[in-house]
C-alpha cells in the first residue's frame, strides 16, 4: 500500500510469527522497525518487491529470526 495508519494485517501477521514483506510507509515501517523485524520495500516498486520475496523465500534461517523478532516485538509492545 502507499500509506497505512496502524496496519492490522501485518500487527497480525507479526504476533502469529509469520515472516511479513510490506511496503515502507509509516505504519508499517513503525511496526517492523526497518528490515529488523520483516522485509520493506518502496511502494510501487515490482523489482524491491520481487527480491524481498525472494530473500524471505530463500533463506529459513533469516526467515524464521525475522518473524520471531517480529512476534517478540509485538509481545512485548
């Protein structure tokens, strides 16, 4: 998306320990905290887009470690 107030998709997605690629807008570049917690791209950028899903799809080890600092983050906040 191209802005997102407080995105409860990806609030969601984090505290079920999903990993979550999203678009860096305020609400979402709030919640993962740069690429820490998940994977951030610019809007209406196919390219970023295709390689985050690549990165998140291709190593399980930076998969897992993101999207469990992710449910940390929302546990704790």
């Amino acid at each position: 998306s191209r802005w997102e107030g407080m995105p409860n998709a990806v609030l969601e997605a984090m505290a079920a320990g999903c990993p979550v690629v999203a678009t860096r807008v305020e609400g979402t570049e709030d919640l993962l905290g740069g690429d820490e917690r998940g994977w951030l791209v610019a809007a209406d950028d196919p390219e970023a887009l295709a390689v985050a899903l690549g990165e998140a799809l291709g190593s399980s080890e930076v998969r897992e470690a993101r999207a469990s600092r992710a449910r940390a983050h929302v546990v704790e906040h």
